[in-house]
C-alpha cells in the first residue's frame, strides 16, 4: 500500500510539574514556561485541524492523562509541592 496509517497518542502532564521537571531550562522557570506555551499552542492548533482522518473518518489521536499511566516524579506530596512552590516563587 502506498499510504500509512498513523495514529497520535497525545500525552498530558500537568504544567506546573513540566516546568518543575526542568526548571532550569531555557533561563528558568519563566524562560521555560513560555517555551512550553508555545509547544502547547502548536500542538493544540494542530490536534483542532486534525481531528479525524478525512478519508476514513476515524479519529487520528487519543488524549491519555500521563498521571494515570505512571507513578508520580516525586517520592511524596511534599515533594511535589515544594517543585511547585519553587516555580511559582
């Protein structure tokens, strides 16, 4: 067949802990943030345009909440609070 079939799985995390995870990225928490911004919108803008293949009719992406496929990156909530609080400070 000349054609492929190809199917997106579009993971989500939550934002604040993608900045935490890397926070010293792109000049810092701020830096970092508007990078992924833009990722975000890029991608949201490409998922709204393609939605279902215009031939078959199929859905051409799932959504899958990265949370709910694997365990947390901190060892505890107080963890994971203090990565926040160290973006948003």
């Amino acid at each position: 067949s000349p054609h492929a079939e190809i199917k997106f799985i579009v993971l989500n995390r939550d934002y604040t802990e993608t900045i935490a995870s890397h926070m010293n990225w792109d000049g810092g928490p701020e830096g970092h943030s508007k990078i992924i911004s833009g990722f975000m919108i890029i991608l949201s803008r490409f998922l709204n345009s393609h939605i279902v293949d215009s031939v078959t009719g199929t859905k051409l992406w799932t959504l899958l909440c990265l949370e709910s496929i694997t365990a947390k990156n901190y060892q505890s909530e107080t963890e994971s609070n203090e990565a926040r609080r160290s973006v948003i400070h």
